[in-house]
C-alpha cells in the first residue's frame, strides 16, 4: 500500500511514517518543515519520498497526490498561545490547506484519517467528554480544527470520506511543545536539575495519551469502513499538571519542588476523554500511562 502523510516530519506524523514504514508501506511525506524537523525522519529516510510543500499549494498538492490508498492529514499549526498573535496564518493553513486535501481526497476517492482536536470542546460541560458533546472553542486553534470538522461534514453529503481524530494532550518521544507541551519542558528542566515550573496553580487536569496509540488509532481508522465520523483519542483517565509535576520529581530523585508562574491564555481546565466510540468501533485501547512511561523515561536517562 502507498500513503501520503502530510506533516509527516512533525511529532505524530513522524511515528506514523515510521510505522508505515516498518510495516512494508510506500510513504510521501509531504512537509514544509515549519514546525516539522528532517531528524524525526531520521530512521526512514533512506525509504521513503519526502517533498517540501505548503498545503496551502492547491495545485502542487494535485500533481503530488495520486496513485496512493489514503491520505493521514496531520499537517498544521497548533499552539494555542501563537494562535492568538497570527490567527489570520492559522485560518489559513488549518482551514484553507485541509479543505485542499479533502477536495483532492473527494477527487480521488481516497479516505482521509486527519489530526482533529479535543480543543474543540473548549471547557466542557461535563467529563467524561463525548464527541456528541457541545463545541466550545475559546481559542483560534481550537476554532479552525472545529472548521475543519465542519467541513469534513459537508464534504461527507458529497462523498468525502474521513475520520476526524480528536487527540487529547499526546505525548511520546519526539515531542513538540505543541502536543502535551508541558510533559517536554517539565522533562527539560528535571534533566538540567531546575525545579519545573507550572503556569497557574497546577489544578488544571489533563488526559494524556501516548503516541504510539495515537499511532494505531489512525491506522485501524484507515482500514475500518466506517467513511465517516470523529474519535475521541485519550485514555479516559486524567492527572492534574501538578500531579504530574510531583510525579516527575520523584522519579528523578531530585531534590526539586514545582514553581508557579501565571496562567497561560486559551488554557481550559480540564480534558478527559470518553473513549466508548473508538473502542466499540475499532477495538482500539491506551496501551501505557504518561505515569508508567515517564518513570520508564526519567530512569533511562540516569536521573
């Protein structure tokens, strides 16, 4: 089989391409490297296709996708902070570049399996969060993956097929700040013997998930035959980012203790997933706890 993977140098992308890979798939990575890096490919570069593209390149997207099985849309812009300063760049790559790969996906006849958000939901009314559950965006990331799924929708009643992946705060080797952003700087200062510091009082809980799951949920989303719906990618448990502080300082054995810092903008309070839907649809399950790999992690590496 052949797939396109697009941000296919980025955090999850990457680990998608490397399954695919290793499991005997042709791969074109499509990435401009924005946010991207050419070392996350490192392993497989030697067998597989990677082309420098914006998405937002409608025309060089339609020359560069065709003779493949599906497509894995994980390409866009995705911190909530830098949302706020570049909201018009945002619109522009999440919406505009997605509606590109759905039109050439509709062309095709090729399913799309893309990189949704549990941001959607903003602060939810109540936890656990279902994907029928209303959508609260209260940030301009948040408010273009839900545009996205809109159109996903409409495209639908035209023949699109495409399975919107809602991820949680996902975390795994490789990580970016974007995902989970709070897992790598907490692991960057423990490393370094700084105490981590928390933006607010640390109440805020999250559902952190790992992206080797992450992983599977787009592959079994592929290869099921269901044309069209959202998942919800979590574990159905959660940690408060405090909680998670603590955690990594005894696993370190440092003599470290949590700082707080002000809140950030467009933070919600608290995620937690349902994740019924995508384990009655696809058998799909959480495999390991941020707890039991960052124990695993911290160990590792000698602190």
């Amino acid at each position: 089989m052949k797939y396109v993977v697009t941000g296919g140098a980025g955090f999850i992308g990457s680990h998608i391409t490397e399954y695919l890979v290793e499991r005997g798939d042709s791969v074109l990575v499509l990435d401009n490297y924005h946010t991207g890096k050419k070392n996350n490919l490192e392993k497989v570069k030697e067998k597989i296709e990677i082309i420098d593209v914006d998405i937002r390149d409608f025309e060089k997207l339609k020359d560069l996708i065709k003779n493949v099985d599906g497509i894995f849309h994980q390409a866009a812009l995705a911190s909530v902070q830098e949302s706020f300063s570049k909201k018009d760049e945002y619109l522009d790559v999440n919406i505009k570049g997605t509606k590109n790969i759905f039109r050439i996906a509709l062309n095709l006849n090729l399913k799309v399996v893309y990189a949704s958000s549990s941001s959607v939901y903003g602060n939810p009314i109540s936890l656990p969060i279902k994907e029928s559950d209303p959508k609260n965006p209260f940030n301009p990331y948040a408010e273009t993956k839900l545009m996205d799924d809109k159109i996903a929708e409409e495209l639908a009643k035209d023949g699109l097929k495409s399975i919107g992946l809602r991820y949680f705060n996902v975390f795994g080797e490789r990580q970016s700040k974007e995902y989970a952003g709070v897992v790598k700087l907490f692991l960057e200062n423990i490393q370094n013997g700084i105490d981590p510091k928390i933006n607010g009082d640390g109440s805020q809980t999250r559902d952190f998930v790992f992206v080797k799951d992450v992983v599977k949920a787009n592959i079994l989303s592929m290869e099921s035959k269901i044309d069209q719906t959202f998942f919800n990618v979590g574990t159905g448990t959660s940690i408060s980012v405090l909680e998670l502080a603590n955690v990594m300082i005894k696993a370190s054995g440092l003599n470290l203790k949590p700082i707080h810092g002000p809140s950030l903008q467009g933070d919600v309070d608290a995620t937690l997933a349902d994740i019924t839907h995508i384990k009655k649809s696809l058998n799909w399950k959480p495999t390991i706890t941020i707890e039991e790999w960052l124990k695993e992690k911290i160990a590792y590496t000698g602190n």
